[in-house]
C-alpha cells in the first residue's frame, strides 16, 4: 500500500500542475484501480469500493469528453468488474450484477466495432462467465447457464484458433467448470459429468 500511495501523491501533484493532461489523469485513475484491486485479494471490499470508485469518477471525467476513445472505454469497464468484484465479497449481490452488466455492456460495444477483435472476444466472455458466475451464487440458474454457455462457446473457437495459448485453455476450462456446478445446482449430475469431462 505504501508503492499506491506514494505514486498516488505523484500524480496527483503532476494533475495539479496540468490538469488538462489526459495522460497524467489516466495513470492517476490507474493508481487508485490498481489499488482498489489489490484490496479486495485482502478481503477489504470497503476501502477497495471506496477506492475503486473514485477511480471510476476520474475515468469517467475523461470519457466524457472523449466518448469514442476505445482506451477511456476499456478503462471504465475495467473499473466496474472490479467493482463488481469487490461487491460480490461484501455480499452485495445486486450491486455487483450491476457492475458486471455496465462491463459487459461497454465490452458488448466494442466488440461489435471490431467483431474479429481476439482481445473484445476475450473480454466479452470474460464478462459472460463472471455473470454466470455470479448468477449462480443469486440463484438465477437460468441466466447462469446462458452467460456460462456465451464464455464457453466463444472460449472456444478463440482457443481452437491459437491452439498453443494455454491461458485460453484454461478459460475454457474454467467455463466447462461453471456449467458443471450450474448443472449439478440444477440437479442434473448427468450434464455436470459431462461438462467436468470436455
């Protein structure tokens, strides 16, 4: 926490000599994310909300006056799944379906500006698994399953074209797993075997 600090208090002074500098902005909007981030490793959801979301307003103020910038997007959305995060550890489940769905939505839109895109593929299904993830905890098995589904199937082709990427492969698992404790939640043994399997 001390590293967070210190570089908080650079940036902050470098803000405050050109506030108009979107880079020195961003990398501060980056030091308080990056810290909200690692606190929620720690179990302290409270100080990482609190952290996470005055990242969020910076983030959003530039945005704002550059709404096409794919990087202020990326950012944003970011933001949000570690929020969605750190909501999900205090047992705030609504806030953090919220957060996963405002991720997903951002992601959703860059994909479709660039549909071949392997990174917004990956990301999409990323927010896919986190929702069925966090749809099975809330219980809604249904909507679990379709999320789970969406990440394994795009996990899928994006791992069968860049066979030797074991971080894909191991996405891919991570889905065939969801979908397994999903079936097994929904009481059918038969589908969590088969998923566990594939």
């Amino acid at each position: 926490e001390v590293a967070y600090r210190k570089a908080l208090v650079s940036f902050d002074a470098l803000v405050r000599k050109d506030p108009g500098n979107a880079s020195w902005r961003r990398e501060r909007g980056n030091v308080l994310s990056n810290w909200g981030h690692s606190l929620i490793d720690k179990g302290d959801a409270k100080n990482a909300t609190d952290l996470l979301n005055q990242a969020l307003t910076n983030h959003q103020a530039l945005l704002a006056k550059d709404p096409a910038n794919t990087n202020w997007q990326l950012d944003v959305s970011r933001i949000h799944f570690r929020l969605a995060d750190a909501n999900m550890w205090s047992g705030d489940y609504p806030a953090a379906l919220t957060a996963y769905r405002t991720a997903h939505e951002i992601r959703i839109g860059l994909l479709q500006k660039d549909p071949n895109s392997p990174l917004w593929r990956r990301l999409v299904a990323w927010s896919h698994w986190k929702l069925g993830a966090a749809e099975l905890v809330t219980g809604d098995l249904e909507a679990a399953e379709a999320n789970a589904s969406a990440a394994r199937d795009s996990r899928a082709a994006l791992s069968a074209a860049s066979p030797d990427q074991a971080g894909l492969r191991n996405e891919l698992a991570q889905s065939h797993l969801l979908l397994a404790r999903i079936a097994s939640k929904r009481g059918r043994g038969d589908l969590a075997t088969t998923a566990i399997e594939q």
